[in-house]
C-alpha cells in the first residue's frame, strides 16, 4: 500500500485547503491523524488475519462518522459537538472525515493493493487501477472502470481470505521494510505539503 507518510502530506494538503479559518497546528494535527489512522489496521492484522486494508479502510466507518456528524449538528435540538468546541469543531470534523476518506482510504483504493471498500459487509478487496487518455485516433480511453451486463465493475485481487496486502508490521515474504516515500510523484506530494503548511501561515498573517 502507498506509505502512510503520503497520506499524511494528501490529508495536511485537504486541511490547507478546507479548514479555513479553523486551520492551525491542532486542527491541523487532528486532519493529519485522520489520515494516517487507516493504515493502522496493520496492527489489527496480528490478531486478525486479513485486516490489512480491510479493517480500517472500510467507507462504513467514515459514513457513520458523517451521519453522526449530521445527525448532531443539524437535527439535534442541542448539538453536543458545538456546544463543547463551537463551529472550530464542527469544521475540523468535516475535514477529519474527509481526510479519512479520500486520503486514508481513496490513496490506497487507487492502487493495485487495493482495499477491502465494504469491510465487514464484504470481505472483497477492489482497485481501482487504469489510464485515462484523450486520442486523437481512439477518442477517449478509460480503463479505470468497465462495464459489463449493465454494471460498472472494479478490479478485484480476491478477498480477505485469498489475497494477503503487504506491511511493515506483517510483510508476507519476511522482509521487514517502513516504506516512506517509494516513487517521485510521492516525494512531490511530501515536499508540497511540508511547504505549504508555513507558506500558508504567513499568507494569513498577512492578510490580517
């Protein structure tokens, strides 16, 4: 799976972006966790076998994070979330949420390692893997999905039980290795992130 170091800088990089006004090293820290904590289902992997990916990468765990979210903010005549850290809270947790999602999971579902998307409902890994071009003699190419019998279909290397993912803590082939940054576009990723975080606190010092 790409190196939670990767997550981290996409998830620092959506909380530049998102927090707005709530954006400082605390809101900050908190995006940041949200999108490592994924990749901590490696450790559930020691107790149960497959977990990798599978755990924690699950979309059901943000989708009752955001409808928990919803549900108090919005139709709780007495919200406990803003009441305890007023609208810093509310936007912080939006973007922990997202952050979880797109950079914790999305990274990792855009790889050929794939995640298991609907743990525990299902056990089958998906990837979403492919190229999109423009053709000046095919057109438009696109491999990412394909459709078949009317039904958009994903990769899928096997389930829980048949395809094993890789990690530092449970390697498979007996080489431990902590994977940081694996490839160039990964090193931009990480370096973009570790910049924009004080250039954007002086841009905003400088507009007050």
């Amino acid at each position: 799976m790409p190196p939670t170091l990767v997550s981290v800088a996409i998830g620092v990089l959506l909380g530049g972006a998102l927090l707005g006004a709530a954006f400082d090293r605390r809101s900050l820290a908190v995006v940041g966790v949200a999108a490592a904590l994924p990749d901590a289902d490696v450790f559930v992997s020691l107790l149960l076998p497959g977990a990798t990916n599978a755990a924690l990468h699950t979309i059901v765990i943000p989708t009752i994070a955001a409808a928990l979210i919803y549900y108090d903010t919005t139709r709780r005549n007495r919200s406990w979330l803003r009441e305890r850290y007023d609208w810093y809270g509310v936007r912080v947790a939006w973007v922990a949420i997202a952050a979880y999602a797109v950079a914790g999971i999305g990274v990792d579902l855009f790889s050929t390692e794939s995640v298991a998307l609907f743990y525990p409902l299902s056990d089958r890994y998906y990837a979403i893997v492919g190229k999109f071009v423009l053709s000046t003699q095919e057109g438009i190419v696109q491999t990412y999905l394909t459709v078949g019998d009317g039904w958009l279909g994903l990769a899928s290397p096997g389930t829980t039980g048949t395809h094993h993912v890789s990690s530092w803590l449970n390697p498979g082939d007996g080489e431990r290795r902590l994977r940081l940054i694996e490839s160039g576009w990964q090193a931009v990723v990480v370096l973009t992130a570790a910049a924009a975080v004080p250039a954007k606190t002086l841009i905003d010092r400088g507009d007050r």
